[in-house]
C-alpha cells in the first residue's frame, strides 16, 4: 500500500512540476506581457514598439499594381522603398498619356512603424503589409468601398 501511495506521489509532483508558470521565457498567463498590444475602452490599440512591419518585414523593395483612376484605365504605379530611406515612385496614367510621372526621395515611418510617407509635392502613405504596400486615403486611413482591394501594391520578386 505505501508504495502505491509513494508511487502516485511521484507522479503528481512530475505533473505539477511540468506545469510551472516560472520556467524562463514564459510569460504568465494571468496577465499580458509589458509590450503586448493593448486595447483601452480610452481609445486603440497602442502599438508594440518591437513588433511592427518596419522591424518585423522584409519591407524595402519594389512595388507595382494598378490603381484606380477617375477618367484614365488606370494608374501604373511602381514604388521603390529603399532601407537607406530613400524611395521612388513612378507612375503612367494608361489610356490618357504615355508620358511618365516620377518623383524620389526621402519617406518616413509613423509612429506605429505600420506606414510609410512618402515626402513629395502631393504626399503619398502606405500602409506596410506582408509583400504588398496598401495606399491610404489623405487623412492616412484605409481606403474602403468597392475599389478597396484595388488600392494595393505588390512586392517584386
């Protein structure tokens, strides 16, 4: 009988022991990580710092795609992003001119590190995706509708 008692104790305690919260690099469950993202009845979710499109991607690159026009086919649209924070942008109106629109320069991250400004006459912001940059309206929200998914850039190859 005590053996059998002996036994079970033992198992007990290698299950508890396997189940310790305090094992190094673990994050208790009962409450969020210091830099997890965090949503308030205040206001949104604040960013993670270390965790953005701007550390976390493979961001730097050309982009290409098709965006909507109002009286063209379309616009042809490439953007470089370069990781020295320079980018270009060149862009044809298809079924109005041939002629080529390009600008370059220096872009900037917001605050999130989630979008990218480009500094031009008419500033342009994308939202940084995985392979693919989302153009954004000029208040810097996503643009919605039926043209929304129009409004995207991919990444090259």
């Amino acid at each position: 009988m005590n053996s059998r008692v002996t036994v079970i104790t033992i198992t007990a305690l290698l299950l508890l022991a396997g189940c310790d919260n305090n094992t190094p690099g673990k994050v208790p469950t009962n409450k969020p990580a210091a830099d997890a993202v965090t949503a308030t009845a205040a206001g949104p979710a604040l960013a993670d710092s270390e965790h953005n499109a701007r550390s976390s991607l493979d961001w730097a690159g050309s982009y290409e795609g098709m965006l909507p026009c109002a009286d063209c086919e379309g616009i042809s649209t490439t953007v470089v992003l370069n990781a020295d924070g320079s980018y270009q942008l060149n862009q044809v109106y298809i079924g109005k001119s041939a002629q080529e629109f390009n600008s370059n320069g220096k872009f900037n991250w917001n605050e999130a590190g989630n979008t990218v400004l480009l500094e031009a006459e008419q500033p342009v912001q994308f939202f940084v995706g995985e392979n693919q940059l989302f153009m954004l309206d000029q208040q810097g929200k996503r643009i919605e509708g039926e043209l929304a998914a129009r409004y995207s850039l991919q990444k090259q190859p």
